[in-house]
C-alpha cells in the first residue's frame, strides 16, 4: 500500500497535475512526497487547491495563525509569544476515520510532520476496501444495506475551559453539538467503485437497520476483530505502517482507511501539522439522504 513521489512541486504544479496527485491518492491510498519545504500559510493554500478546507470545530487544536491547521503535539511544543501549548497531545491514539462523527466527513487528509521521532515513527492504516473483501460472506449479508452510528464521545477530550464542569454539562454540550451520526457500513467509494466497510474502534458506537433498529449484540466486534482494529499487537496481516520522515508530506484517502497514531511507552517529541479537504465527489453516494431513499 502507498505511493512514494519525489520532485513534485505541490504549489507550483498545473492543476490537470494535481488531478493526477488525486488519483493517486485513490488508486494507492497512501501519498508520501518527498521533500516538501512549505510555510503553514503555502500547506493551507495546498489545501484550497485541492478542494474545500474543513476547519476543525474545535479552536484548541488549531494553529495559531492558521485555523485551518490541526495540531498535534506532544512534550514540550510551545507556542512563540505566550509559551502556550501548540495543539494537543496524544492525538488519534485509537483507530478512526477523521470526521467520522459528523454528517460530511471529508475525503483528503494532508499531514505535514514538523518534529519527527527519532524512534518509533509513523501511523499505522488499515485498508478497509482490501478489509471488507476479505470478510466471510456471512459477515458481508449481514451487514448489507446497514449502518454504522458514530459518536465522538468515547474519546472527546477535556478541553480547558471545561475545568471545574460537572461532567453531565460536558456530556450534554458533546450531545448538542456532534449528536451521533449514522453513516452506512458500507459503500462504493465513488471514484474507484470500491466497497468500502466503514467502522472504526474509536467512533462508531453501534450497528443499525434502516429502520433504526439495533443489529445483533457482538456483530460490530466481530467486524472490528476480522479486519485487525482489535490487535493490540499491530501483527494483523491488514495492518500497515506508514514511516516518513521530516520534510514528508503524506495525503491519503480518507474514505477507504483507518488510521492509528503510533505512540510508545516513553514518547519522544512529535509535532504534526494537519488539513483536511472535501474533494469535488461526495463522501459517499447518496450521503444526507434519508435512509431508504
């Protein structure tokens, strides 16, 4: 899995190149480009090139000239000025597809790594098209014409301004703010034509039919269990690590993977700049109808 591209200048290619660079990205997932020597301002600007920027909903991750900009950061990364903590540590330390709890999740995900670990580097990927075709055709009936409900909440982080909240405050504002989203468990992707199964460990909460009605007790597991999320020992054969190094840009498909942050016992710094855009097709066909229609 993955493609590797050097010499590609991402701001002063053609827009028919990027086109290509997108194509790319659906064909092999994974877009690693070599060499990348941007300013925050050029990777939002990259960003808008290839389609429609989503800024995240929550101010404390952002950059703080950029807004468009996540950051994920760990020991140690100040922001220049006030000495404030630059975005937030231990991100993404579960498996998830971003923005799967909100109705538009978005189909590109740009990383750029600004300080990366000596040791121990990279972001472990599970293709969930090569996931879905190798489930038991059992498995594939059951869940035909399904849908996932994904939810934030197991993994929402408290923020700082939530400090002395009672917890049922917090609780209710995740409610009210990202309620749970039902999304199907799977779908073409539209570009290639690829089904894709679309659950994640972290987000989706529970399986449902199209009338709402709960499946099966123990049938998301199993999904969960057949294509590796449940390995703690990232050995499953659909598990792939990602390394990169400083000056890597990575782009991948955001529909098909899911993705894990790889953090150790004793974590070195690490600080990554990310966007994320919605490309010209929708997330998936159909999406923001009612179910059944």
């Amino acid at each position: 899995m993955g493609l590797t591209i050097e010499g590609f200048d991402v701001l002063g290619a053609p827009a028919d190149r990027l086109r290509e660079l997108k194509e790319q990205v659906y064909r092999h997932k994974i877009v690693v480009l070599r060499d990348q020597r941007l300013t925050p301002a050029g990777f939002v600007a990259l960003g808008r090139r290839l389609g429609e920027v989503e800024t995240y909903y929550q101010p404390m991750y952002h950059h703080p000239e950029h807004p468009e900009i996540f950051v994920s950061s760990h020991r140690g990364a100040r922001r220049e000025g006030d000495g404030a903590q630059l975005g937030v540590p231990r991100t993404g330390t579960f498996w998830h597809h971003d923005y799967a709890f909100m109705p538009r999740p978005f189909g590109l995900t740009l990383v750029w790594p600004q300080v990366v670990p000596e040791r121990d580097r990279g972001t472990y990927f599970i293709d969930m098209g090569a996931a879905y075709r190798k489930l038991p055709d059992a498995l594939k009936a059951e869940i035909a014409g399904t849908f996932g409900l994904n939810s934030v909440r197991r993994y929402f982080k408290i923020r700082p301004s939530d400090v002395y909240r009672p917890v049922c405050e917090v609780l209710a504002e995740i409610e009210e703010v990202t309620p749970a989203c039902a999304h199907p468990t799977v779908f073409a992707h539209p570009v290639t034509g690829e089904r894709v199964l679309y659950v994640s460990e972290a987000v989706t909460c529970g399986l449902q039919d199209a009338g709402g009605n709960p499946l099966r007790d123990g049938l998301l597991r199993e999904l969960l269990d057949a294509c590796g999320q449940s390995d703690g020992t990232f050995t499953h054969e659909n598990i792939h690590l990602q390394t990169f190094d400083r000056g890597d840009l990575l782009i991948w498909d955001n529909r098909s993977l899911v993705h894990r942050a790889r953090h150790t016992a004793t974590p070195e710094p690490a600080v990554s700049f990310r966007v994320t855009v919605h490309d010209e097709y929708e997330f998936y066909p159909g999406i923001g109808r009612p179910a059944g229609r």
